[in-house]
C-alpha cells in the first residue's frame, strides 16, 4: 500500500523539483537582520554563562567546558569525548545545561549564515542554493518502504534540504501569480 501511493505521488513530486520554489531575494536583508540578531542576542547569553573566550563552534573547548569544567561523564562518539548535535541534545535533556541549547542553536545558524570574526560573510545558504532563475529546487527523495520523504540537493548541485531551512528564510519564498503559499 505505501509503495503504491509512494508511486501515485511521483508526478507532484517532479511537478516540484521541476518548478521550484520562488524566493525574493530583496527580503533578504530584512531576513538576515533578524537572524543575526538572534544570532547575536544567543551568543550574548552564551558568553555570559561559559564566559568571552568561549567559541562554540571548537568541539575541543566544549568538551573542555562541558566535560572538564562542568565535570559531566563525556558522551562518547566512537569512542572518543563529542559535543555533536546529539551530545548536546543529551547534556541539555539530562542536565539541564542552557548552554548545550545555545551552542547548538549557534551552530545550526552559523550554517545557514556565515560570519568570520563577528561579521557577515559570503553568501548565505539560501543565496547559493537559489538557481539563477530565482527559484530554490530540491531532489525529493521517497523512501518506498516506509512512505517517508527527504530532500537534498538536485544532480546540478543547487537547491538544499528543505526539512532543515531556518523559519525565517521562509519568508522569502512567494506564491506564483495569485497562488497562496502555507
């Protein structure tokens, strides 16, 4: 049954890896001021709790941090101290440590955007995954066995994984013609 309705969605699935999504690139400015100060309102809790040389981004200073000066057992990953994503989901559930959320929260925006010594730098993920037709594609990719879809990168290298774009950048998408976007 779910490889059968997987199949019945194959043309709306090409449908929209052909078309893509419209994105307004002229909002971005606005868009980028938000995140950065958000950006900028998080590493600001950040250092006030882990202190101003803190970098979250050196996995060797957050598990100095988290598991030297915090002194909590070390998660491992093959077999050796991590402050991945996970570790961090872990430290802040377990041990109610505000600042695994933050480094995390850190982290997944300093993907999205760049900055190099507390400056905006480059391109932003969405500006380099947007075609030169102002559109944003992406591979939707389903999983026949579980019904389950994903998205990734198109063939030609464009596009992102949508199930991970930051809240705010979905303001830059827009509807064609007098289509609703939701």
């Amino acid at each position: 049954e779910t490889y059968e309705t997987t199949c019945r969605l194959y043309p709306a699935f090409a449908d929209m890896m052909n078309r893509g999504f419209k994105i307004n690139l002229d909002r971005a400015p606005e868009v980028y001021r938000e995140v950065e100060e958000e950006f900028l309102e998080l590493e600001t809790k950040l250092k006030e709790i882990c202190g101003d040389d803190f970098n979250f981004a050196s996995s060797k200073q957050c598990c100095e941090y988290f598991y030297g000066t915090k002194k909590i057992k070390a998660y491992l990953n093959k077999g050796r101290p991590s402050c991945n994503k996970n570790a961090l989901s872990r430290l802040f559930r377990t041990h109610g440590l505000q600042e695994a959320q933050l480094v995390q929260r850190l982290r997944e925006l300093g993907k999205q955007f760049p900055r190099k010594k507390g400056k905006r730098e480059g391109k932003t993920f969405i500006e380099k995954a947007v075609d030169p037709d102002g559109r944003l594609r992406c591979s939707i990719n389903p999983v026949m066995s579980t019904g389950r879809i994903s998205t990734s990168q198109t063939i030609f290298g464009r596009g992102m994984n949508m199930q991970n774009i930051n809240p705010a950048f979905l303001r830059l998408m827009e509807a064609d013609n007098e289509e609703k976007v939701t």
